[in-house]
C-alpha cells in the first residue's frame, strides 16, 4: 500500500470536502467535532473512495431529529452530484424536427447549460436565432450560452459564452463582464494554459467516432484522462457522447458530456 497522497488523490479529497460543505472544519480533529459533522466526514471519505455505491448502515444512529433532516437532505445532494451532467450543444443540420421544437424540449432536460453553436451563420444571422433560444430558454428557466459570438451575447445579455480557443486566447482578458467563460481544447497543454487565463471549464475532444469530426480519429479516453489530471477545473468531454458510453466519460474523472444529436 502507498503510504503517500497523489495530487489526484488530494484533488478529490478536496472536492468532496467543499461539495459536503466541510471546509470550515478540515483541520480540526475528528474528536471534536459534533454527530452531524463527523456524519458528512464519514460520508466524504467513502466518495473518495468509491464511485460505485455507497451503503449506509444506519446512518442517522445517534443524531437529533434537525441533523437526521440535514442527513437525509445531504444524501439527496449527493445522489444528484453523482449524476452524469450533460451538456446540450446544437447543431440545427443534425436535427429532424423544427429546430426551436428541440430547443423548446432541450430547455425542460436537466442539462447544464445549452450551448448554441450554429457556426454556419453569420453574426446577423446567429443573433436572430439567439434571440429566440434565449425567449425559450428564459421562459422554462434554462440556461443558454453563446458560441463565438462576443457581441451577440452581450447585445442579448447573456451572461455565459463558449469560444473556440484560438478566440479565447484573443479575448480572455476582455471577458470579465461573463458569468461563465468555456473553452475547447484538444491538448492537456491547451486545458492547462487556458486555466491560468481564468477559463471556468473546459470541453475536451473529440473522444469518441463522430459524425462531426469525420474520418478524424477520435483523441480517446486516455487522452480525456490526461486532461482531467492536468488541471482543476472542470472537463467535459465532446465528440460521439452518448447516454450509453457517459459512464466511461465519468470514470475518466471528467465533469460531464457534450451531446449533439443524442437528445
């Protein structure tokens, strides 16, 4: 047995440690601490060590009636944390129904965000389209980001945007104004210099054979792996994602996937 923590061991003993909401109290020791605190210790230790399943024997044994609440209510937190999250990313050429039909049923998915990509349009053209995404996507209280087109986010006012990277490494000290800054990469290099410019995630492809990358060999989930360990912020892995291999993206320690026609 290694007596010693990797980096990636600690990463994600402290990503468990802030999602529990146990940061105030990681240096103190665990005898001094309350039931229910030494509940969520317990509870973050066992997510660092599995991804699997999780048993829990009687774990509210000892507590109050307030803190069994917040143990129940912690626990639910943690079942949706361990959801896979997907990324919707457009592409209205792929799609066989009017276009902002899908988009009205995107909106109601649980997906992280809606990433309007269209890169055949114009800037005139793409606003257009924005414009409606984002009255649907207000109305059903989801959110919308904006691909490449600077502007067009900010005469629209959405406050989240995803650039290629070329653009991102152009723009990045011109952003602060965003809520939510994305990039694509397709070298762990590309992830890491993008998070010393103050990116807040990252898309990583393409992994899997794709329609959209044809007759481009798929980078694969080594190479995925490779990213997630190189830097801090989240990944999403992009390219041929679907309900069926989002399993192996998570296993890669990835944030989540991208899907395009998967919806």
């Amino acid at each position: 047995m290694n007596p010693f923590y990797s980096y990636k061991d600690k990463k994600l003993a402290n990503e468990m440690i802030k999602s529990l909401g146990i940061e105030n109290i990681k240096k103190k020791s665990f005898r001094e601490l309350s039931g229910g605190q030494q509940q969520r210790v317990l509870l973050a230790r066992a997510l660092c060590a599995t991804k699997k399943i999780i048993i829990l024997d009687e774990p509210i044994t000892g507590l109050d009636p307030t803190v069994t609440r917040e143990m129940y209510s912690l626990i639910k937190e943690i079942n949706k944390m361990n959801k896979p999250c997907f990324i919707a990313v457009t592409n209205r050429n792929l799609c066989k129904r009017p276009f902002f039909d899908v988009i009205e049923d995107l909106s109601k998915k649980d997906v992280k965000t809606i990433v309007l990509r269209e890169k055949d349009l114009s800037e005139e053209e793409y606003y257009e389209i924005a414009e409606k995404c984002k009255e649907i996507c207000d109305r059903n209280g989801a959110s919308l980001t904006i691909h490449n087109f600077i502007d067009v986010a900010r005469r629209l006012g959405i406050k989240k945007i995803h650039l290629p990277y070329p653009v991102f490494l152009k723009e990045a000290g011109n952003l602060s104004d965003f809520e939510s800054v994305s990039t694509s990469i397709h070298k762990p290099e590309e992830a890491i210099k993008a998070q010393k410019l103050g990116v807040d995630f990252v898309f990583a492809g393409h992994v899997f054979v794709t329609d959209c990358k044809k007759g481009l060999p798929p980078r694969g989930l080594e190479f995925l792996a490779d990213v997630v360990n190189a830097v801090k912020i989240p990944v999403y892995g992009i390219g041929g994602i679907n309900e069926e291999n989002i399993t192996k993206i998570m296993e890669c320690g990835a944030a989540g996937g991208c899907m395009m026609s998967g919806f």
